[in-house]
C-alpha cells in the first residue's frame, strides 16, 4: 500500500510548530483544527448531526441541506439504481406533503425546482437541497425543516407514485446513455476490479428500476436513511438557537433501528503493474486516454489536522506545475497530443482510494502517441524536479487566490458555508473559520520548499497501482490499439533519458512604452444609477459605479453595437472558430505561453467576444491588480496577436475535442435545426471541415475591424473602486486607445441572410442511433415592440410553459427526463426579436402523443394561465431580482442592458414582476399565435 506522501509529512511536520502527541498507524497523531465558532454542531441522541450559521449574504434567504452518508455503494445486488430511485421519491410524497406539495409549494416561495430545489446520488453519498429560501417569516422555516424530516424519516413510497416515477428513471438513462457512458459501463469491472465500485453506477439497470417491487426500494430506505448517518445544515439569515431548538423538536423522535446495519465503506484493492481498459463506441466523441497512479487516501482521523492542508496544498502544486507545462507544450502545432491535463483526487468515483491521474486527448484519434507524450512530461517533473521558478509562480497563483477569499470574507455567501459544513459531515474535512483558515494555509504555502514537492511528486508514481483507460470513437480509420502496444509504448517513454525541463520567463514589461494618456473630457451624474459617466478624449464612455458587495472585486463590462454581420461570406469559417482562437493568444511581444506565465499570481482576466450584430468585453479583477487588467484591455485593442503556430495549436486542440462530435445525435440535431431555421452556413454549429479552413489572417482582420475605434464602446465598471486613482487609469488605459467619436458606429447591421427563414410546419429526418429517441424543437417567434414588461412576460411566459410540460410529459407520461421550455426577448434581433420553444429528448413511442400536446398547448397559453402559474414564477423572479441588486455583475449588465437599446430592465424588475398578471402572459403568447409561425423539427432514430 502507498501511505501518500508519509516520507514527506514527517518532514514537514517539524516545519510547523503542533505538537506531536502520538502514534497512528506509522504517522504522528496530530491536533484537530480548530473549528469555526460561527457554527453551532450538535449531535442529537438518536446520532443525526446539524450544523447551523447565521449569514446574511444573501440578506433574507437561507439555505436548508441534508446529508445522507450513503448512495448507490450500499445497494445490494436486487437494489441497483434505488438509492437514486428514492432521491427521485423524496418530491413524490411524504407524510406531511403528499403527491407533488414539497415541490409547489417551495414554488410558491420563489424556490424554483431544478434551481434551488434539488439532490443528487453518488457512489456514497446523497445530498438534498433547498437553497436560496426567502426566510421572511418563521413558518418558512419550519416547513423548510419539516420538509427535510420527511426526506429523513417520513416518505410515502406510494406503489402508484413508484410506477410513475419508473419511466422518468428510465429517460434518464436513455439520455445520459451516450458513448462516453456506454464505455464506463464496459470499464467500471476492469478498472475495479474485485470491488463493488465496478457494479454500483448510481443509474442502476433498467431490468431492476422496471420492474422492483415497492417493499425492496422501502427496505433500502429504512435501512440506510437513518439518524446515525443523517446531517441537517441550515445556513442563512436565521435565528440559530431558533432553528438548534426547532431541530431537536423535529428530528429528536427518529429512532435508530435497533439492529443497525453497518455502514462498510468498499475498498479498492491495490493491484501490481498496469490494469488496461481499452474500449470505442460509435458516439464517442473524442480519443480520451487517461491513466491513473493509486494512492490510499488519507486516513480520516488526519483529515482535520494540519496534514489534510500540507496534503492539499502539496497535490494543489504538483497539479498546477504539470498543467503548466502541459499547457505549455500543447500550445504549439507539432504538440504530440490535442489537449493534456492532470488532477488529483478520488479514484474516478471511489471514496477510499485517491489518484494522481493524467488525460490527453489524441489528434485524428491517435491516443497511444498522445498518452506517451503526456507520462513523458510525467516523468519529466519526477525525474528532474519542478524548478524554483515555476513554484514560484504557481505558488503565487495560489496565495493570491486565497487572498481574494479573505478578503471577501465578510460577503461570503450560504452556498460557500453549506458546502464546507457537507464535506465535513461525509468526509471529516475541516471546518476552519475563513481567517484561520487562511492563515493556516499562508504559512503552509510560505514554509514548503519545491524540493519537498518535488519529494512528494516521485512518492506518487510507482510501478504498480497504474490504471490506464482509454476511450475512443468507433469509426473508419480508427483502429483500437491492443494492451501490448499502449504497455509498449509507456515502456519506451519509461527507457528514455529525459532531459530536465528549462523555464523560460520573458523580462520585458508586457507594454515597452506607455501611450500618451487621453483625458476625461466631461463628467455626468447618473442619479438612478448610483454611478458616473464620464466622456473621455476619444469619444469613448466610461460608467463607473462604486460599490461595497465585495471588498475584493471588480467587474467590467464593455459594450458596442455592430458585429460581424458586417463580414462577407468567405469568413464563414473564421467565424464559427473566432471565440476557439481568441482563448489561445497572446499581446505584443508576449505570446500565449509568456502570458500565462505573466498573469500567475494576478486576479484578472479580460475576454473579447463578438456575435452578429454586438461587440462585447468582459473582465474580472481585485482593486491590487486592476492595473494588470488595464494593460490587459488596452493591448487586446492595440496589440492582439496570435502566431501562426499557436492558431495551429488551436485547430489541433479543437479538432481532437470534437473528433466525432459531428456523429452524434446532440450534434447532428443541432445542425439540422439551424439547416432548416436560417439555410445558412454561418448559424449551423461548427464542424472540423470549419475548424479547418478556418483562416488566421481573417481572424486577426476580424479582432482588428472590431476594435479598430475605441469611441464604439461604453465600458462599464463596478465594484471596490477608488475612483481618485481610477480616473489616471482610465486615461493612461481607455483614453489612450485610438479613437473617433464622429465615426462611431451605434447601430447594427442585420442583413436578410441571417435570419429565420420561413420553412416547412413540420420536418423530420433520421439518423442512426445507440439509444433510441425523438429529438424536438418546436417553436413560434414574433418582432414585437421591447419594453421591460414584454420582456418580463415573455421569461414568465416560457417558464409556466416549461413547468406544463414538465407536470405531463415527465411527471404524468414518463416520456422525457429534462422537458422544459423558454420564452424571451432580445434586445438587439435580425427580424424576429421574441419566441417560446420547447426542446428535449424524448421516448419513441410518444412522439405523437407529446407532439399533439405540445402544439395544443402553445395554443392554451393565450387563453388560460392561471395567477397560481404566474405567482410562482413572479415569486422567483422577484427573488432573483433583489439578490441582483447586491452583486457587482448584476449591476454591470443592468447599465449595459439599457445602454444597447434604451430600455432598463434591471432596476425596476421587482416592481415590474410583481405585477405581472395571467393576462399579461396570455397576451404575449397570444401574439406569438398570431404571428403564425409555429413549426416542429424532428430527428428521429433510423430504423
């Protein structure tokens, strides 16, 4: 067995000053972490855990969780796929909320399901979720609370409620059963071999979800959903003695069963030499390899001490190094893989057995030359060491992303606090307060040297305990590779002399000369705002707002009317690869490896997007390195550059993610809808032939049109901004950037090609499939006046859509998993600029039945939606409205909303939802029925 890093920890441990106390299982017993005094723990008598945390971010919500330290790992062979059948159960009917009632009326308390409403089923645990909960009176949380007992101890298991709840188990298989997952399926007994992990996918087999009977899923329940393995977190703007009391008043009368079943948590046994699994299917979508280096995990009575932060910091390290470099090497044309990462943690899904792992993705499906490359680089960073430069670097990276944390302590939201409080339930982490924290962590990254990493690092990769999957499309021209030539070629990368690997930094500033600042020309008040608009010396807008959400953040926001519908047709393919490109490029003199080595240990990031008829700029940065972002922006304007070997780079890395993408149903959907809405070759998704013929000179051409006259853009600001010291980075930065207010472009382009064609009402075609299903789009659309009312009747309008068809063709008919549908307006639209459509996947054998329903019910809402309907789509939206009003992003969009077309729907929009009323809802898609445009797009399984 490998004891991680054993060698290394005893090292280290002297570094620290904790005393050693004892001796445990050959390392020394060390003292708990102190945990955080802002959450009251408890254990009942019964064994259920609580923890619990006032917070007020956000300001009048909490969240409400229970932990279940099982899953499907404790499914016995007849319960397959039942510890995922009962989290499905749990909004079926309990003792004090029969049928549906946890899900209405959660709704009716702006808790959307599916959004704040939730759970899921792992391998070993189960955990659900009732988030974001406006706590405006104590019923609320009681109910919330009284909801959570039932999940624990109180579920109907009704037989009628089960049989109905079989078909939607049964499409959620059949949509997630897609290559990647038919391939697992083949190389969980391989991979796990003599243990339960091999035979426990949470989904389970179909044969069992049919036809169990109702006493077998009861039997898992009451065995396993029981108080010693229960935890109830409730973080928010709570009374916390209130809510302590309340939960010893609910949960206290569970009783544990008097014969208890001991929860045994399955092993994986070590294992000599290399275990190989090498499988293809027909939809798989790329040529994956990944081969795994086994470990122990660290034993649990360790996890709360100083040692889980020294190990977590260590794998963070190691990690991020090797990333570094494999980033590095992919970045050039000749790069032996199409895309190569690492990450430690869980062996794929086992909770007690943890792995190094390394994965690339082949070029054109050639994955042993790739997974070679990959353990080549492995080898590398064992055998010569990560270098001084490069732990600096990536320890940089993370103590500044730490240091953001702390500063943003003080708005830390629920979710955060939530998260942490379940991980420490089912895996004994620490609970630490964030300043602790932060200062345990602090000197732990100051005090490790990288010749212990480097010591750690070689603990990691022995000869034995090495899984290696490999995963690959099933097509002409792909041949599978055997054991013995993949063991062959990691044998020779294993005889090679590896040369060390040099770090090369670039010195140079990333702006060898500052421009000449521009100035501030004119400043404006803007009083519903809260901001300032100030008119700089190039004609270009800036509007700042100072704000107190977050003390360490900072968010931009630049917008511009007119995008690439301006461009002739030969960019076609430029296009459709343009937001691939741009993510690999460099600045100046730097080029994509210089950058990313010059922005480790900087909190900012600055991206340039472009659709059709807008232009926008998105950044994030702290007050500290708000002048790195600066530089950042104005270089993107002045001095884009991509070479020509890091846009081959890209089409490679590309061409390897998507390899048989186009031989896939999502896929060949996708293009068959945009083929028959707009007949245009720019709006079909993209395909290897574009990524191909996509053309380097275009897409510099293209970043040099788009950027080409700073005084198109209004860019927007919020956040923790000194506007004293802003305003000389505004002029050095923005106004510096080349610019004529005269030639401003304010207006977009919207040529006829671009838009919705008229088409048939009703078309289908076929294709070949693993799994068997209907794909549909159906659709209306309308060109109708934008105001922020038709705008906010048009959201709840898809979302009392969705939740229609969600209540009959999952709930009622069994005949999709994920139904739903949208409705919206945009603001800037070629012809049409509003439309509902409902889109999902569905069972074969109901495709009439669902269709005639669907457009029958597209009709129904211009006649009768109900205030019951409305309110609790209006309670949401009035929810997520108020949150937005604490949240820099929010702010930023709200402003930069009204400045692409006038109108703001951002803060009037509680007002505005809440008095929205059915006839206001009905009235939009009553307009939407008269436009006279709907129409139905299939894909159908070929027989």
């Amino acid at each position: 067995m490998k004891k991680i890093f054993s060698k290394v920890l005893f090292l280290m441990i002297g570094m620290f000053t904790i005393t050693v106390s004892a001796q445990a299982q050959g390392m020394p017993q060390m003292p708990s972490l102190p945990a955080d005094t802002m959450v009251r723990q408890g254990v009942l008598p019964n064994g259920l855990t609580y923890y619990i945390r006032h917070n007020e971010t956000p300001k009048g919500q909490a969240d409400f969780y229970i932990a279940q330290k099982v899953g499907s790992i404790n499914e016995d062979d007849s319960q397959r796929g039942l510890a995922h059948f009962l989290e499905h159960m749990c909004f079926n009917g309990t003792e004090n909320f029969k049928g549906n009632e946890v899900v209405n009326w959660l709704e009716t308390k702006g808790v959307k399901f599916g959004y704040n409403l939730n759970a899921y089923t792992g391998f070993d645990e189960t955990v659900y979720n009732i988030s974001n909960v406006p706590v405006n009176n104590t019923a609320v949380e009681d109910s919330c609370l009284l909801i959570l007992h039932d999940w624990a101890d109180g579920l109907l298991l009704l037989p009628e409620e089960i049989d109905k709840e079989r078909g939607v188990i049964h499409e959620e298989w059949r949509m997630r059963n897609v290559g990647t997952q038919r391939i697992m399926e083949k190389q969980l007994p391989v991979i796990y071999k003599d243990s339960k992990y091999a035979h426990r996918m949470p989904i389970g087999l179909m044969e069992i979800v049919d036809n169990f009977p109702p006493e077998v899923l009861r039997d898992y329940y009451e065995t396993w959903y029981r108080p010693d393995l229960q935890g109830i977190i409730v973080v928010g703007d709570i009374d916390v003695d209130r809510i302590e009391n309340k939960i010893k008043e609910l949960f206290s009368p569970i009783k544990m069963p008097e014969n208890p079943k001991a929860r045994e948590y399955a092993e994986v046994p070590d294992t000599e030499g290399t275990i190989y699994a090498i499988d293809a299917d027909p939809e798989q979508s790329n040529a994956r390899a990944t081969m795994y280096f086994k470990s122990d995990v660290l034993p649990r009575e360790l996890r709360n001490t100083q040692v889980y932060l020294m190990t977590d910091y260590i794998t963070d390290m190691i990690t991020a190094m090797l990333n570094a470099r494999l980033d590095e090497l992919g970045a050039s044309a000749d790069a032996p893989y199409a895309a190569a990462g690492s990450y430690y943690g869980g062996f794929w899904a086992a909770n007690t057995k943890d792995a190094l792992a390394i994965v690339a993705l082949g070029k054109d499906g050639n994955i042993t030359p790739a997974l070679a490359a990959v353990y080549r680089e492995l080898l590398r960073a064992i055998r010569g060491g990560f270098t001084v430069s490069e732990y600096d670097r990536a320890r940089n990276e993370y103590l500044s992303r730490i240091e953001k944390f702390y500063n943003n302590r003080e708005k830390t939201e629920n979710e955060t606090y939530v998260n942490n409080y379940v991980r420490s339930f089912i895996d004994g982490t620490p609970m630490m307060d964030i300043a602790t924290e932060y200062e345990a962590r602090t000197q732990i990254a100051n005090q490790i040297p990288v010749e212990m990493i480097n010591m750690a690092a070689q603990q990691l990769v022995t000869p034995d305990n090495r899984v290696v999957s490999i995963m690959l499309p099933e097509k002409e021209g792909i041949t599978l590779p055997t054991e013995a030539e993949v063991a062959s070629a990691l044998a020779a990368v294993d005889a090679e002399d590896i040369a060390a690997f040099v770090d090369e930094v670039k010195a140079e500033p990333l702006i060898p000369q500052l421009p000449a600042p521009g100035k501030v020309v004119s400043k404006e008040n803007l009083e519903k705002w809260g901001a300032e608009k100030w008119t700089l010396s190039n004609g270009a807008t800036v509007i700042v707002k100072k704000t107190d959400f977050k003390a360490d953040e900072i968010v931009m926001d630049a917008q511009a009317m007119g995008g690439t519908s301006i461009l002739p047709d030969e960019y076609t393919a430029t296009l459709k690869f343009l937001p691939m490109a741009m993510y690999q490029h460099g600045l100046g003199e730097y080029t994509y490896k210089d950058m990313q080595k010059y922005l480790q240990g900087k909190q900012c990031s600055v991206d340039f997007s472009f659709d059709n008829y807008t232009r926008e700029i998105s950044g994030h940065t702290t007050p500290k390195d708000l002048p790195t972002m600066m530089e950042l922006l104005y270089m993107g304007f002045t001095n884009f550059n991509i070479t020509a070997d890091e846009f081959a780079a890209t089409q490679n890395m590309m061409t390897g993610i998507l390899h048989n993408q186009e031989n896939t149903p999502d896929y060949i959907f996708s293009k068959v809808a945009s083929q028959q809405l707009y007949n245009n070759p720019r709006r079909e998704p993209i395909s290897a032939a574009d990524i191909t013929s996509a053309s380097l000179d275009q897409t510099l051409d293209v970043m040099r049109k788009m950027t080409a006259n700073a005084a198109d853009y209004t860019f927007f600001f919020a956040g923790s901004i000194d506007l004293d010291t802003f305003q000389p980075l505004v002029e050095q930065y923005i106004a510096s950037l080349p610019g004529d207010a005269a030639a401003a472009q304010k207006e977009a382009v919207f040529p006829e090609a671009l838009a919705i064609k008229e088409g048939e009402k009703m078309y289908s075609t076929t294709t070949p499939m693993q799994t068997p299903q209907v794909y549909v789009l159906a659709m209306e659309y309308a060109d109708l006046p934008f105001t922020a009312e038709e705008r906010a009747a048009a959201v709840v309008a898809g979302q009392v859509l969705s939740q229609r068809i969600l209540d009959k063709v999952r709930e009622e008919w069994g005949a999709s998993y994920s139904p739903g549908a949208t409705a919206s307006m945009q603001r800037v639209a070629n012809k049409y600029n509003s439309q509902a459509l409902a889109q999902f996947p569905m069972k074969p054998e109901m495709k009439e039945q669902v269709l005639e329903y669907l457009a029958q019910e597209f009709k129904n809402m211009a006649e009768n939606v109900t205030p019951a309907e409305v309110g609790k789509v209006t309670e949401f939206m009035v929810k997520m409205a108020k949150e937005g009003k604490e949240q820099n992003d929010s702010w930023v969009n709200g402003m930069a909303g009204e400045a692409l077309n006038g109108v703001d729907t951002f803060l009037n929009a509680e007002e505005i939802f809440g008095k929205l009323t059915p006839a206001d809802v009905q009235n939009y898609m009553k307009k939407l029925n008269d436009s006279d445009t709907y129409r139905v797009i299939l894909l159908e399984p070929a027989e």
